[in-house]
C-alpha cells in the first residue's frame, strides 16, 4: 500500500528521490530486480509522455512478475515524473540499496544490475516501437520483436547508443574489483543516463516532426 508515500521523487532531491523510486520498485516487483523493472519502464517511456502505461508494461513483462496493478501504476508515474523532470536528475535505478563500498561482490552486483537495466530498457524500446506501430499488439508475457530491425527507427546517433547498450547487456558480470573497476561501472552508469536522455530526445523530436507533417 502506498498510503505514506509521497506522490512522486519531483517533492525530494537526491538520495531522498531515489529511495523512494527505489521503495516504489521494491512494491512493484514480484520476480525481477528492481534494475529491470525500472530499465523496461524507461524503454517506454522514452517514446513520449503517453509511451508507458500500466497496461504496456504489465503486457511486457508478464502478470507473474509483478505485483498488484495499483503498486505498478506508483511506480510508473514516478518513473516517468523523474525520466522527464526539467532538473535532468534521472538516472537508471540499478539496486534499492547501493554499496557504501566497492569490493568484488559490490562489483559484480552493479555489474549485473547495469546488464539487466540494459536488456530491460531494450525491451520496452522495442515493445513501444512495435505498440506504436503497425506490428501486432502484444500479448501479456509474449514478448518483444528483437531490437535490431526497430532500433533503424532510430537516428544514427540513437542506433549507435542501442549497439553500445547491447554490449552493456552481454557485460561479463564477473569483474575483479580495483579502482579502475569501480571506475569503469560508474562511467557506464553515466554513459546510460546520457544515453537515454539522447534517445528521449530523438525519439521526441522524431515525433514533433512527425505531428507537423500530420503523419
């Protein structure tokens, strides 16, 4: 139930924020991480304001994952309060907890975190293509066309980001830990919020564009 919670991580800042999308996440989710609930609410949601939906991501990611639908629609709309916040404060929600400290098992966790993240937003980029276009709708738990052939959707800039996400998704989760490990897991952290902002961009812009040529 959600009848302490604030309405959404715009009334906080920082740490604040994201342990309340984290909580929320936390009551969503059923049998996934809270990394690809959050990664495949992003992917539908970089299609525009009305992109994700309750619906859209329950018949993504199947009834069996998630909890009841009042706990998805939270998190939804706090999702999509931060993804599109003026202040730019998104950034992807990896774990509900993060580690003070990074030893090997903090490593590999955030390196597993930033593989499912990347795999989920994937995802729902592809179903939003294909719920936006003329591909079938989608069945609860059936699925998505692969990414390759919806991502050309995408400008050149925005493609290469995807390739750049699918290498993330195949990331080799057993990292000795170092400085320059750390180092690395933070950047890609980085790389993804950057990346995901652009491709909200694009993709809004593709849709202006779209609007004035009443296509």
């Amino acid at each position: 139930m959600f009848d302490d919670t604030e309405d959404g991580p715009e009334a906080d800042s920082g740490a604040e924020s994201r342990n309340n999308l984290a909580g929320l996440a936390l009551q969503a989710v059923r049998s996934l991480t809270v990394a690809e609930l959050h990664g495949a609410a992003c992917g539908l949601a970089v299609h525009g304001p009305e992109g994700l939906g309750v619906d859209d991501l329950i018949a993504l990611l199947g009834t069996e994952a998630l909890q009841d639908a009042g706990s998805v629609e939270n998190f939804v709309q706090a999702t999509q309060d931060e993804l599109y916040a003026d202040d730019m404060s998104f950034t992807p929600l990896l774990m509900a907890d993060e580690p003070s400290d990074f030893d090997a098992a903090a490593c590999e966790m955030k390196a597993t975190a930033l593989s499912d993240w990347c795999s989920a937003f994937l995802a729902g980029l592809a179903a939003g293509f294909a719920m936006l276009g003329d591909d079938a709708a989608l069945e609860p738990g059936q699925g998505v066309p692969a990414i390759g052939d919806l991502a050309a959707r995408l400008p050149e800039d925005g493609q290469e980001i995807v390739q750049d996400m699918l290498a993330i998704a195949q990331l080799d989760t057993a990292i000795s830990t170092s400085d320059e490990a750390d180092s690395a897991l933070i950047e890609l952290e980085e790389y993804l919020k950057v990346g995901t902002l652009l491709i909200l961009t694009l993709l809004g812009a593709a849709t202006s564009r779209r609007t004035e040529l009443g296509e």
